[in-house]
C-alpha cells in the first residue's frame, strides 16, 4: 500500500508541477508512434518484442496524428503498456489508428489475458490479478483509467481470442 501511494504521490506531484501551456520541449507535438516508443523505451524487457503497427483507417486520414506529451496521457499510456510488458510472453503489439476525425491506441499482449470474472471490473481500484504479490495493489490499471478518461479516453478492457489481453483507448482527435 506504502509503494502503491508513493506512485500515486509521484504522479501527482508531476501532474502538479507542470501547469497547462508550459512551452518546455516535452510539450512539443510529437507522433504517437514516437511517443509509444519512447514510454516503452525503460519499461521493455529484453525477452520481450515491441510491435508498432501504424494504421490510418479512411482515405482523408492524413499523416500520423501529433500530440502533446501531457503527463495524463503519458503515464496512464505508460501503466497500461507497462502491464502489457509485464505480462507478455514474448510480445507486445500497439496498434495506432486514426481517421480524420479519431485516434485509438490498442495495446495487445500475448500473455494470459484478464480473468473472466474481473473484466467488467478492470479499472476499478484495488481489482488486481496478483493481489497476493508484493508491491500489486490493483492500483496501476485504476490510475491509467482515470488519467486517460480525463484526456477524453474512452477505454476498453477485454481478452483476445486465444490467449492475452488487450487495452483500446480511443480519443476524439480534438480531445487528443
């Protein structure tokens, strides 16, 4: 609990620190790929493989879509894809698609997937699959949830057929 509120305190504090038009450089638009890559560049496990598919979806879709670095959207977008890492086998594919009028994420992962029992739950707080596990409050999946909603997210938990999870935040492109 003591390491779960010290996360929450950090996140905060950053959230804090930074007020809304600051012009500093992590505030420069920047593609979501780019930003995908770069969150995932301290948290990917060497065993683990990082797939970034890029997919516009309509003719009119233009360029991949840039966007600001908020700390909403990164560390809720670094909670999930931190899961996903953690429980993959042996990869993790984000998928971005994008129209002229919308953007989603999709974070999939090879691992055993969310139980059935908690899916409608994911999100919640203190809802964990490893509740016995030091450090695992359930608290990770919560705050990314809440961090991405306030960003205009709207999120999506379920499994894959087969085997592994999969997370979908889908934004408005004037939300993003």
């Amino acid at each position: 609990l003591v390491s779960q509120a010290e996360r929450c305190r950090e996140i905060l504090a950053d959230l804090a620190a930074r007020p809304k038009g600051d012009a500093g450089d992590r505030f420069y638009p920047i593609t979501v790929s780019a930003l995908i890559q770069e969150i995932a560049e301290d948290r990917r496990p060497a065993d683990v493989a990082l797939h970034i598919v890029r997919r516009p979806v309509a003719e009119d879709a233009g360029p991949e879509p840039r966007i600001a670095r908020s700390p909403e959207l990164v560390n809720g977008l670094a909670n999930i894809l931190s899961n996903a890492l953690q429980f993959a086998r042996k990869d993790v594919t984000v998928a971005i698609a994008w129209s002229a009028r919308n953007i989603s994420i999709t974070v999939a992962d090879d691992g055993p997937g969310f139980p059935p029992e908690l899916i409608r739950r994911i999100g919640e707080p203190y809802i964990s699959t490893r509740p016995n596990q030091s450090g695992h409050m359930g608290l990770g999946l919560f705050i990314a949830r809440t961090l991405l909603e306030n960003s205009g997210a709207r999120l999506k938990f379920a499994n894959r057929p087969g085997s592994g999870a999969e997370v979908v935040a889908s934004w408005s492109r004037p939300a993003l």
